[in-house]
C-alpha cells in the first residue's frame, strides 16, 4: 500500500492522517432517478494540498475559466438540440475531453483510492416499511453508513497499524446534515465500522473544495457504471470508470465498490433489525437490574 503512504509498523507513534471526500449521486426523493449512492476519494491529508493547487490552476487557466467543476453541468444538455448548456456551452468535443482528462489526471497525481457504495432505486422501492427502516429509513444513510465502513475495512485488509486514521468530509446536504451526524454518533458508540475515523464528519459546499467536486466525478462515474451493469450490460464501461478502475489497481485491489442488490438489501435489513431487537432487549435487562440496586 505504498501508494497511500502508509506506515507498514506503528513504531512511528505520531498519527498518520488520511482525508476521505465523499459525494452523494441521485437523490431518494426524486422519482426519476434509478440510483442512490455515494463515492469518493481517499488519500493521505498532505497530498490533497498539491492535488487543490493543480485541480484549481486547470480550472481557472485561460483556456476554461471555470471558478468550480460539477459534474451534473459537465454533462448537462439541451432537451432538444443536445448540446452543452450553461458554463459548457458552445464547446467543443474536444475541448470538453481535454479538462476532463486534466481532471483525472489530476486524481491519479494525488494516489487516490476511489470507491464507494450505490443501490437500486426500484429495489429499494420494493423493500417493506419495516425493511426500510430498519436500514435508517433513506438510501442516503445506509451509502453514508457503507463508505464509513469501506473505508475501515480497506484500511484493515491492508493492516495498516492503529495510528493510521481518517477524516472524512461530506458534500453538503442540509436535509441530510443532522441526521447523518446523529447516526455516525450512534455508530461510534458500537465501535462498529468507525473505527478509523479520526473525528466527526464535516459537511462543506462541494464548490469552494476541489477533492469534493473529484468525488463528485467518482460518484457520478459509479452511478454510470452501475446504470450500465443493471439496464445495459452490452454497453461498454465509460471512459471516466477505465480511468478509476486503473487507480484502483495501483492500490491492489479492483474498484470498491459495494452494489446493494434487492437481496442484499433484505439481507442486511433483516441482521440490522434482529441486532436492534437484541440490543433493545440487553438495554432493558441493564434497565431492569440498575432499578433494583
């Protein structure tokens, strides 16, 4: 795992940071969308440093003069002409292909894993009330849950000592905000997944962070990908996905990433909701016991 600068021993006692951006794609509450998910990026704090110098350098050259770059507007088009609109109007092809591969080169620079975790609208649709709230109720916590735990099962896979820890930030969304900081508090109560996480999550606008707008293409990419497996799967994989996938191999492992079929999500719906009854039950037991002493 030399490519993320991770000590092989803990001799070194000093605190090894990893940051994690991560960035939501789809969203639960709009009909049309056939996938909710969340990916990002993971590399060590002092590369993101260089990675923000380059990344905002390319956007602001004389050539793009872009103050951010969000890839629902990259890829937006006219209805009826199909050509870019807004900030990409009137490029060309070939102008477009240039700052995208730019861009991942950029990530590629920093020794970024991606990786992330994505489920099927119409399977999640399909789960009963129960089911759904056994798995927080909202496709957006059980991503956010499954990239917390990536990332702590990655950084176990590889053995990387105690000190080696993670910060992550998350693009914001103030619906979701709360909740979700709710929900990693309970997490880190069990010790479960969240081991690693050095602090709190912090939630900033994707448009005054670069690694959160390169999350964003890695979250927009899976979304694609996934797309493609499930409802054309004699398409070819997008160029931007090749381009993950051979980040990913310089770390030893194909793309992570966790695909939440209509099984698995009952599966984990159904362990989710007897721990919760076991732990209810323990909870009341522990209740019963402090009342009579």
């Amino acid at each position: 795992m030399a490519s993320l600068l991770i000590p092989t021993s803990d001799k070194d006692k000093f605190m090894v940071m990893l940051s994690a951006y991560m960035d939501e794609t789809g969203h639960s509450k709009d009909e049309r969308q056939r996938f909710n998910g969340m990916a990002g990026l993971l590399a060590p704090a002092e590369k993101w440093i260089e990675f923000e110098d380059n990344w905002n350098r390319t956007l602001t050259s004389k050539e793009f003069h872009l103050p951010y770059f969000h890839m629902r507007e990259f890829e937006g088009r006219h209805p009826d002409t199909g050509k870019p609109v807004g900030r990409f109007r009137g490029w060309t092809k070939e102008k477009r292909e240039r700052l995208y591969s730019k861009l991942m080169r950029h990530i590629a620079n920093a020794h970024a894993l991606p990786y992330g975790a994505v489920i099927a609208m119409e399977d999640w649709r399909s789960l009963s009330e129960a089911q759904q709230k056994a798995l927080h109720d909202d496709p957006y916590f059980l991503a956010y849950r499954s990239v917390i735990a990536l990332s702590t099962s990655f950084l176990e896979f590889k053995r990387a000592p105690p000190n080696v820890q993670v910060a992550f930030m998350f693009s914001d969304q103030v619906e979701f905000k709360y909740r979700a900081l709710q929900l990693y508090d309970e997490i880190y109560k069990t010790g479960m997944f969240i081991k690693r996480s050095a602090k709190r999550p912090a939630f900033e606008d994707m448009r005054n962070y670069a690694p959160l707008q390169a999350a964003d293409i890695v979250a927009y990419e899976m979304y694609k990908e996934y797309d493609r497996i499930k409802y054309r799967p004699n398409d070819k994989p997008r160029w931007g996905h090749d381009r993950l996938e051979e980040m990913s191999n310089k770390h030893g492992s194909q793309l992570i990433g966790m695909f939440y079929s209509r099984a698995k999500l009952v599966q984990y719906a159904d362990d989710w909701a007897r721990a919760a009854s076991i732990k209810r039950y323990w909870d009341k037991q522990r209740a019963k016991k402090t009342t009579k002493s």
